[in-house]
C-alpha cells in the first residue's frame, strides 16, 4: 500500500482528491530522484482505478479487485524492458497503443504504466508521444523514472509531473524501526544516500556490521597500521563501488566535522577521522575515491583489491592522489 511509506502519503492524498473530482491526467510522470518505491504508488492508484465499487481507493471485494490481485486485470498493464538492462522497444509501444485504442473489457478505465520511463529508445518514444497527443478516453497513463533529462521533453510537456521528494534520514529511520522492530542508527540512511528501500536492503543484509568493521580498519590504515590497509583493501574489494561510497560518506563527513558541522546523520568514525586527518588531506582522498570508482565501474577486469591498497598505502601523504 502506498500510504505505508511516508513519502508518497502526499502524492497518494492528492491523487485520491483527483479521482474524486475526476480530473486526473490522461498521462502523469511520477519522478524521483532516488529508488523510493514510486511502483507501489502506482499499483495502488491503478487498483482504486480498476476497482468497480469504490471511488477513491480498492475495496478489496469487487471482481475488479480480485482481478488485479491476482495479476490478471485485463485492463491493467505494466511494460518493462524484456531484459535488465534493455531498452523499452517500439514494439513494446505499439501493443500500448493498442490497448489505449481498445474497448475496456471491464467497462471502464485502461491503465498503463511504463517502468522505467527513461528506458523507451528513441522509436519508442516517439511512438508512444503520437498517443500521448491524441489521449483515448478511459485511458490512463503512468510513466515512472529516475532521471528525467532522459525522456524527451515533448514528452514531459503532455505529462502531469509528479515529484517525489527524497525524505530525510529520520523518516527513513523512523519508517524502518516500524518495519524491523529495530533501533536503526541514522546514519543508514545517509550511507544510503537516503534512499527507503537501498536502506532497508542494507539493514537486512548487516550492512551496519559490516561498515562498522570498514570503518574500524579504515581509521587505522589512516593512522599508518599496515594491518588496517591490508584488512580495510580486502573489505573493501568485496564490493568495491558499494564500499567505496561509504568510505565516501565517511571522508566527508569528517570533512565537515572540520568545520563545526556535524550533524545526526554523520557516521560515528568521522570525528575520529577529522583528529588523523587534516582538511586538506581528507578532499584530495575524497577526490580519489571518485576516481577510483570511476576507474573501476569503467574497467571491470581490474584488480580492486590492489588499486584500493595502493591507495591506503597513501592515504595520509600530502600526495593522495
């Protein structure tokens, strides 16, 4: 159910209102900038919409909502790259167009969603734009992305924006502590780059163990122990673009400590950090991190673990990078 999570409880109210007043879009973006579950907030607009006794959200009783509960609504439709990592086709499109076009075999409203809405190649989206011009009645459409500035900007224009604000560490660490029955450190979520559902994955992975004993080998590798370089190089290569971000985090954070700016969410090591590091020192390492995951997502058959402890051989010289 989208109002479980907090941040769409917003966007939820609003399209509830709409359906009331039956003045939703034919075509609405629902953007956000960050992996929030904004899939969950469509399902649940498309089962108020499916659902043939109530209005403004699903009954959970009619025919309509037996149907979508079990996947087979004929006027519901989800489209997703055939593939992880492939395009959205034409082909794709056109069956959308298709059923835009079509009788509902409910008697009422079509629905379709396109996730993500960024993956259409460039004959998909022009397909789909020539449907988005002449809407069909009793037909809905919801496109979902995460960026944007991938998606032509005709078709933005014919398209109701919705925004997803990315909620602050305390609502994600709140909403996860009635998830988990769990005291949850707030720095999860800023490790996570404050992202609801990256963050409950680290928790159920122990993600905080294990940046605990990242952090841990880090701070003595900063302070000349070799045992540290070698243990924080083989954490880290594990899972080098993931931990790498978080040595990230921890670096800037200790950054700002620097300056008096310490705030909740800051990781615990990055006081500590601040007293071994100077400012200097910690941007120029800040900066190799970049580098160093760029250089690793861009050269896949690169020895890691290597790359990291030449690295951490360094980390303290004037010359970090």
């Amino acid at each position: 159910m989208a109002t479980s999570s907090p941040w769409l409880t917003q966007a939820w109210q609003d399209w509830q209102a709409r359906l009331q007043a039956n003045t939703f879009s034919h075509a609405t973006l629902v953007h956000s900038q960050q992996d929030l579950g904004i899939y969950s907030l469509a399902h649940w607009f498309g089962q108020a919409l499916m659902c043939t006794t109530s209005q403004t959200e699903p009954c959970g009783f009619c025919h309509g909502c037996d149907l979508m509960r079990s996947g087979n609504h004929p006027d519901y439709h989800v489209v997703r790259p055939e593939k992880e990592g492939k395009s959205i086709t034409v082909e794709q499109i056109r069956a959308c167009n298709r059923w835009a076009q079509a009788s509902s075999q409910m008697s009422g409203y079509r629905m379709i969603i396109i996730e993500p809405a960024d993956a259409m190649n460039e004959s998909a989206a022009n397909a789909l734009l020539k449907t988005l011009e002449e809407p069909s009645s009793h037909c809905v459409f919801v496109l979902l992305t995460q960026h944007m500035n991938h998606l032509l900007p005709t078709i933005i224009s014919r398209c109701q924006v919705l925004s997803i604000a990315t909620p602050s560490p305390q609502v994600i660490t709140e909403w996860l502590k009635q998830q988990t029955q769990r005291d949850i450190p707030v720095y999860a979520a800023h490790l996570n780059g404050n992202s609801p559902i990256q963050t409950q994955s680290f928790i159920e992975s122990k993600g905080i163990e294990e940046y605990a004993n990242i952090e841990a080998a880090f701070l003595r590798a900063a302070a000349d122990d070799i045992t540290g370089v070698t243990e924080c190089a083989s954490l880290v290569a594990s899972s080098p673009l993931v931990r790498l971000q978080w040595l990230w985090f921890l670096v800037s954070d200790a950054q700002k400590v620097h300056f008096g700016l310490t705030q909740p969410e800051c990781v615990p090591g990055a006081k500590s950090l601040s007293q071994v590091l100077s400012y200097d020192q910690l941007y120029r390492c800040g900066q190799t991190i970049i580098k160093l995951i760029e250089q690793l997502r861009e050269f896949t058959g690169l020895n890691s673990e290597l790359l990291i402890m030449d690295w951490l051989m360094n980390i303290n010289e004037d010359t970090c990078l």
